[in-house]
C-alpha cells in the first residue's frame, strides 16, 4: 500500500548503500520499534508481535479504537478496488439513465 508512511528505495546506488537500506530496514522490522512505532503515530504495525507487545504493554486499554481498527483489517480480505469502481461507475450510469428518461 502507497501511502504518507511509505519508504522508497531506488536503483542506481552502490551496495554499500543498499546494506545500509536494509539494515535500516531491519530495524525498522523489530517487533519493539514497531509497537513503538504504532503507539505513538497510529500507523498500523506491520508484524503480529508488534501487535502483542502493545497489547501487552496495555495500550489498547487507553485507546480501543486501535485495537478495533487492527481487528477490523484483520477480519477479512480488502475488497477488490476494480469491483468496487465498476459497481460505482454502474451505479452513476444507472442514476444517469433515470434521469436521462424522466427528461424527456
């Protein structure tokens, strides 16, 4: 998912620079930087440990609402975007239509 939090790697740079990429991304992975991560900016973590470190810690108590988001991603698939376009853009058509015949 593209989005405000997303970090970006691109080509063309020397190994030494993409080891240091990928450690900074390893440290990003661990569980403890992520529940941190998570408790003090709402991002959703990325891991499940994430997720028991911070319930461990409580912090759900003081702030269900997180909890219930992660449960809620949790629960089932994302829809697909493609269907979820089509059926609005039958939608719009539909009510174009209703309205294109009550004119004339």
């Amino acid at each position: 998912m593209v989005a405000g939090a997303t970090l970006w790697t691109f080509g063309g740079k020397q190994p030494d620079e993409y080891r240091a990429v990928a450690k900074f991304l390893s440290f990003l992975l661990q569980p403890r930087v992520q529940a941190r991560w998570h408790q003090r900016t709402g991002c959703q973590p990325l891991t499940p440990a994430a997720c028991g470190l911070t319930r461990k810690a409580g912090f759900y108590r003081g702030h269900p609402g997180d909890e219930i988001a992660l449960r809620q991603l949790a629960s089932k698939a994302p829809p697909d975007s493609r269907a979820c376009a089509m059926e609005r853009r039958n939608e719009m058509l539909r009510q174009f239509e209703s309205t294109h015949r009550a004119a004339r």
